[in-house]
C-alpha cells in the first residue's frame, strides 16, 4: 500500500499534530506579528539616536571621519541621522504615519549599507526586513493608522 497524504490522514500522529500547530500559527491575527516587527525595529534606531545625543562631539566627529556620506555635509547629515533615528521609532511605535516612518528609516538603512558600511549587510538586512513588510502592508490593526483608516473607510 503506498503512502498517501489526506486532510484526515495522520489525524492522530505526527502529521495531524504538525497541522494542527500550523492551523492554530495561522489564527494569530497578522497585526500581532506586525506590532512585533515594529518594535523590534525600533530599538536598533532608538539606541543609535540615544547613542548620538549622548555624546554630540563624537557624533559629529564620527560623520566628518567614518561616515562620510555623499551631498550631504557631515554636520547636517548628523542632525538628519538623530532627528530620524528619534522620530521614526515613535511614528512606529505609535502605528501614526508609520509606513512613512518605515520609509524614511529603509532609506537610511540603504544609505548606511551602500556609503557608509557595505560589509555589513547581514544586520541591514535584518532591519531592512521588517521596515519593508511595514511599507507594504503597513503597521497592522494595533495602531492609530488602523484607526484613521477606518474611520475613514466608514
């Protein structure tokens, strides 16, 4: 007898037990995963703004020296950087304009691996993940955009 595979199939044994975990996986609501992703973004950017503010000299030193990016003078681009890695993380954490918060901070990430440290892909992508999802499918329903939305749509 050859082996098939059935909805019924395996109900009681291995099979049955990995579609039930996959059926109870797929009844968590999507904005749950989503406020997660917000927030775990949102701590590589607080802290990095933290950082910067914490010592200002250093800061603007590390954008003349290191950083270096095109265009933009370092002492701008470190007003710019600090004001983004501040606002982007409550506009996300707050679910209010954050696909355009999402944006703003996938751009920085791109500037950052492209000019700034191209070797470090492997944390950008990492960032870069999450902060995509939010740009196209936006903050979830755990959110004030949810809100607005709806009431909108109403």
């Amino acid at each position: 007898m050859s082996p098939t595979f059935s909805r019924d199939a395996g109900a009681s044994g291995v099979g049955g037990l990995a579609m039930r975990i996959v059926r109870a996986a797929e009844r968590v609501p999507v904005a749950l995963p989503a406020l997660v992703l917000r927030l775990g973004v949102v701590l590589v950017f607080w802290r990095a703004g933290q950082s910067k503010l914490a010592s200002w000299d250093t800061t603007l030193l590390l954008f003349a020296e290191e950083y270096k990016v095109p265009v933009i003078p370092p002492e701008i681009a470190a007003y710019l950087a600090t004001a983004l890695e501040h606002a982007g993380p409550v506009m996300l954490v707050l679910g209010l304009g954050a696909r355009l918060g999402a944006a703003a901070m996938l751009g920085m990430t791109l500037v950052i691996q492209i000019f700034v440290y191209p070797t470090s892909y492997p944390d950008h992508l990492l960032w870069a993940g999450p902060l995509l999802y939010l740009v196209l499918r936006g903050p979830g329903a755990i959110s004030i955009d949810h809100a607005i939305r709806r009431r909108f749509e109403a």
